[in-house]
C-alpha cells in the first residue's frame, strides 16, 4: 500500500461540516443531545485513492454508508467488501482501515457520532448493513435523512437544530437496526418567517447585509424579527449570521485554495485580523490553525 496513491480527502464535490468544540460540549450536557449527537458529518463523492487508517480508532463511532461503487473495510481482522446501499458501523477506539475500490471507487457519506445511549445500537455496529427488503427499498429515505442532517447543521447551531439532529441521529441509525419498520421519511417544507431568514442569511453571505436588510426581507420591524428570531434560535438576526459566516469560512478553509485574507475580504470582515478574532472567537483556534489541521491533513473520515 505504500508504494500506491492513497489520500484522505480531497474530492471534488465533497462537503463537510465539523461542529466546534464548544458545541461538543453544549451537546454533552443537553438532556436531549447528550443521548446521540454528530460530531462530524460528510459526503465523499467518486472517492477514487480514499484510504484511511486509524491504528488506535476514532474518538468517536463513524458510519459509512455507501451510495455508489465499492470499497472495503478492516476492522477485528476481517475484511469486507462495501457495495452500493450498505453501510458500516465502525466503533469507538478501535483499529480500522478502509479504502475506495481500484475500479469503481466509492461515493459515501459518512458520519461521526456519540453519546450516552450509543449502547442501544451495538447489535448493529461492526457488521455490514443493508435494508432487507429487497423488493420495496429504501435508501433513497435514508439519504433523505442523512441530508437533512447536513442541512439543518448547516442552517447553524441552535439548540432546537442540534436537538433535532439528534433525533434524526436516532431514526438514521433505527432505519439500519429495524429495516422492516423503517418507514418513508416525507419532504420537510419551509414554512415560517424564522427558516426563510435563515435562508435569505445563507445567500447573502458573501454580501453585506444588516438587520434592517434582513428584517425588510421578512416584512418585520428590527424589533419584531428580533424577538421573533431570537426566540425560535436563542440567537439574535446578526450572531446567528455571523455564525452562518464562520461556518462558511471553514469550508472555505477545509476545501478551497483561498488565502486567510481573501477569505476574510469575501465574508466582509474589515481585514484579516477582525475575521481571526471573531474565528477564534466562535471556533476556539485560528483560521491558520484550523487550516493546517484541516485542510492538509484532517481525520474527519
């Protein structure tokens, strides 16, 4: 294996989201999300060269769920072959090695997760996973699932979106434990004032926009989309967008080749010093030190 390519991650199209420490720790003490929360979560698309190896495990327990092609996994000394529509569960801690297949590499997405109630889905974990009934399947579902995840983490931080995170956790893995229960996820529709400004936030990133620009979009006085905001997220318009940029400028940071300073001038931040404080601020480390972590050589799957 030395003498052949092999890579981590960089894959074009690939996303990521990797939740900050602080919000571990937030997770951690929730009387909901402290059951089952994401750590990290993600989409590999055509992996060609994806090989990981982890000789004392993850921190926490990763699942990989195959969309397209092959790969393979070790893991308690026994290779499996991964396939369209199956998943894997690997455990906390413990020694693995996974790859894209040579031929027909893997498009997967793949997930990192913990909490108190982990236990639940032993008789799951450490096996190859496919929905049994062949005949009526329901990966689509699944995917479905995954994504609105993604999305909602996407959407920001608030605790009504790690809660139900955390319950969709919960389904995603009961899909695999009880497939003959699983039943068909339906389309979740945005339908309130709250979900279109985060919308309108999640557009206009790259762009200048102020309360008062928010609040015209939602035909709300300042006040009143204050209130109305801040009630729903527990953040005001203005952090929870701000919020919205970090998330932004990880990205940036993990997958693109953008130096700090544009990256700080495309989120409009002042200059680069005002976007690495507030990074700091919100992230716990420097956009120079995450990129480093992140971008070159990440272990987030």
């Amino acid at each position: 294996m030395q003498n052949e390519i092999t890579i981590a991650e960089g894959f074009k199209g690939e996303k990521a989201i990797i939740t900050p420490y602080s919000i571990r720790e937030y997770q951690e003490i929730n009387l909901i999300t402290r059951q089952l929360y994401l750590t990290h979560i993600g989409y590999y698309p055509v992996a060609r060269y994806h090989f990981r190896e982890r000789r004392d495990g993850a921190n926490e327990n990763i699942l990989l769920f195959c969309e397209n092609g092959k790969g393979w996994i070790e893991h308690r000394n026994v290779r499996q072959v991964l396939s369209q529509n199956q998943a894997y569960i690997l455990p906390a801690n413990e020694t693995h090695i996974y790859g894209a297949d040579k031929r027909t590499p893997w498009s997967i997405y793949w997930l990192h997760f913990k909490g108190q109630h982990v236990g639940m889905f032993n008789a799951i974990i450490g096996k190859v996973l496919s929905m049994k009934n062949s005949d009526n399947p329901r990966e689509i579902d699944q995917i479905m699932l995954f994504e609105d995840m993604y999305q909602n983490l996407e959407m920001g931080y608030s605790p009504e979106n790690l809660e139900y995170v955390s319950y969709c956790l919960l389904y995603f893995l009961a899909s695999f434990k009880y497939p003959d229960q699983f039943k068909k996820i339906k389309d979740v529709k945005i339908d309130n004032v709250v979900q279109q400004c985060i919308h309108y936030m999640k557009d206009n990133l790259e762009n200048e926009i102020t309360l008062s620009s928010i609040a015209k979009y939602a035909g709300y006085s300042n006040s009143h989309l204050n209130t109305l905001f801040t009630k729903r997220t527990s953040y005001s318009p203005m952090v929870y967008y701000n919020q919205l940029r970090i998330q932004r400028a990880c990205s940036y940071l993990q997958f693109s080749e953008l130096k700090i300073n544009e990256i700080a001038f495309r989120l409009g931040y002042y200059d680069p010093f005002h976007f690495s404080k507030a990074f700091n601020k919100e992230m716990g480390i420097t956009p120079k030190t995450y990129k480093q972590k992140y971008h070159d050589s990440y272990s987030n799957s």
